[in-house]
C-alpha cells in the first residue's frame, strides 16, 4: 500500500472553512481558517444558508493560501480529503464538491472523512501521539459523547447526550444573559471572576451510565435569572456563568472517569470546540495528575473545527482501512460517530 504523504484536507461542515495541507498525517504544513463567527453573530446562532454561502465565497482563497503556505503546487498532493459529515447539508457540499472536483482532475484518492473523527485526532498534530487504549470526551456545540478508543478507527460508542450538547447550551445561556455569541469563550471569561459554588445548579443523569442531559442544567440557570429578576436583584452574572460552567465540567468529568474505572483505561482524550474552556482543561489535568492518568488536550486553534485534523484522521483512516472513498459519497448531516464515511 502506498503511503499517503501529503494530504490536502478540506473542512466546511459548519461555520468555518478551512483547508489544511499536512504531511505524514501528523505535521501541519499550513492550516488556513476563516471563521464566519461575525457574520452570525448578528442572528444569535449559525445561519445555514449564510454559511453555505459563505463557504463557496471563501473556499478558492483558502486553497490558494493554504497550498502557497505549505510550499506546494496543486499537483504535489498526494490525496484530497474532506468532511462528509455530520454537520449543515449545504455547508458540507462546498466542501465535498471541491474535493471531488480537485481528486478527479488530478485522479487522486478521495478519502470522506467522519467530523467527530477528526476532532478525535487533533490530538495526533501535538508532537505527542495518544497511547491507546484512552477514553474520548467529544464536546462541541452538536455533540457530547464518551467513546473508548481501542485503536485507530477501533471505537466503542459509550453515551451521548439525550438533548442539548454541552457546547450548545453555553450558547443558549450566554443568550439568555445577552452575552453574545458563541456562547463558549464568553461565558467561561464571565465565570473566571465568578464564585463556582454561589448557586447549586443540577448535575443531571450523574448515575445513568454514560449517558448525558445538559437541558436541566440550562432551565435551572434561566429558572434563576427569572427569580432574581423577579426579585429586582441585579443579576451576579460572573457567579451564574460560573456555577453553570461548574456543572457542566463536574458531570463530564465523573462520567469520564467511572468510563476509565469500568474500561481499565489510564488515558482521557479531550476533543471538540468546548474544550478550549481552560477551567475544564485544568479540572481534567488536576483529575489525572492525581490518578497517575495521561491528558490529552488539543491546542486551541485545533479544539475548534479546522481542517488539519480532517487531514490527520484521513491519513490515519487510509493507513487502516487501505482504501480511498468512492466518488459517489454524499453529504450526510447525521453521521455517527461510529460510521466510517468512505
Ligand atoms: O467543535 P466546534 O468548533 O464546532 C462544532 O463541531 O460544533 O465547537 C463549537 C462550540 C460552541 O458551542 C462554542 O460555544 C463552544 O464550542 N466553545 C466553548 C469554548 N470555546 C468554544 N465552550 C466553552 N468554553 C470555551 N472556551
Ligand atoms: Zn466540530
């Protein structure tokens, strides 16, 4: 089997485009990201026409930049890779579309990768390859979920959350509060100044097996701003956003945990945009500093969607399977975690 040096990898699943060259699916040649954060901003969430727009907007320029960056013409890649999903329909065409066009015209392999995979393997871009087996803690504004990864592409689905993902409602709470969006970055700098323990607010589902619910969490925080509404109080809006932080961080930490007591695993993988939250970071080192565990953690510019990672998990994905994609894949908004889109 050849091996797949130079990957040109494609991500467009929801409001970022980005297009990433990496070699040896672990050293990043270059990783060109442009956000649409402003351009949603203005309607409190991601707009899906907006963003499919905007992709095909920006996504020659981005490829322009991130071949110039890297050093290499077109021709030198040696596969294409892109995001097949889960993530907006619209949004996930530009990118497939482009990376169909480029792996015909240059009759390379097409590798479709999983979005949740390549958050999983972010991690594999740090200087420091995670040791399997390791527990994966996928937090992002679409999905929350607890997997054990035993190998490469070798993972067992544990739980995911019933309703809101974890990313999700630190939006909507930052809503509420009329903080701005995305929820994430703003609420975690309100809670730094703010006391965890000033309310109590639920830890939901904390003995149903791996499963989540962060939907109790958020009626609890609006339940309260109602209240010291009502009261006339003026609201403590750094201890809210603390106390609420503090909860969502206790539970997933637990679950991780008990996942690692059950699987006889020493190893937690963070992955996906929330955890770029510095305090949940901090609380899962301090938990394995004490247990003797390893802590893997994404840079920040690779906790949020990029496409070096797409590029990463392709290389990985071509390495185990031996296959490339057929061209006929589609765009699927849905796909689980354990799916290999190929
Ligand atoms: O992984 P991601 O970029 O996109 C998805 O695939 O969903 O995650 C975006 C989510 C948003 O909900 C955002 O509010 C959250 O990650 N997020 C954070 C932080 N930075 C981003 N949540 C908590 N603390 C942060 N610092
Ligand atoms: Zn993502």
């Amino acid at each position: 089997m050849k091996s797949l040096t130079t990957i040109l990898a494609i991500e467009s699943s929801c409001d970022e485009t980005s297009i990433a060259v990496i070699e040896n699916g672990i050293s990043i040649k270059s990783n060109k990201i442009s956000s649409q954060m402003k351009a949603h901003q203005a309607f409190g969430g991601v707009v899906p026409e907006l963003a499919s727009r905007m992709h095909a907007e920006k996504i020659h320029i981005l490829l322009n930049q991130a071949l110039k960056e890297a050093g290499i013409a077109i021709q030198d890649i040696d596969a294409v890779a892109v995001t097949a999903g889960p993530g907006l329909e619209g949004s996930l065409l530009v990118g497939l579309t482009m990376a169909k066009t480029i792996a015909v015209m240059l009759d390379k392999p097409f590798l479709a990768v999983n979005h949740l995979h390549g958050h999983i393997y972010a991690n594999f871009l740090t200087g420091t390859p995670p040791v399997f087996p390791f527990v994966c803690v996928l937090v992002s504004g679409g999905h929350t979920m607890l997997v054990l990864v035993k190998n490469h592409f070798d993972f067992q689905f544990l739980g995911s959350t019933r309703d809101d993902a974890a990313g999700e409602v630190f939006d909507k709470v930052a809503r509420v509060l009329d903080l701005g969006y995305p929820g994430g970055p703003i609420v975690e700098k309100q809670a730094s100044e703010g006391n965890p323990k000033a309310f109590n607010f639920p830890k939901a589902m904390k003995h149903r097996g791996y499963e989540f619910s962060f939907s109790g969490v958020k009626t609890a925080v609006i339940q309260q701003i109602r209240d010291l509404q009502a009261q006339g109080a003026a609201l403590p809006v750094p201890d809210l956003c603390a106390s609420f932080q503090k909860a969502v961080i206790d539970i997933l930490l637990l679950k991780a945990l008990k996942a690692c007591d059950e699987f006889q695993v020493k190893g937690i993988l963070l992955s996906g945009g929330v955890t770029a939250n510095k305090t949940l970071r901090q609380a899962f080192q301090d938990a394995c500093d004490k247990r003797g565990y390893h802590l893997y953690v994404p840079p920040f510019v690779l906790c949020t969607d990029n496409a070096a990672m797409i590029g990463a998990a392709a290389y990985f994905q071509y390495q185990t399977f031996g296959t490339a994609s057929p061209l006929t894949t589609r765009a699927n908004p849905n796909l689980p975690i354990c799916s290999l889109e190929q």
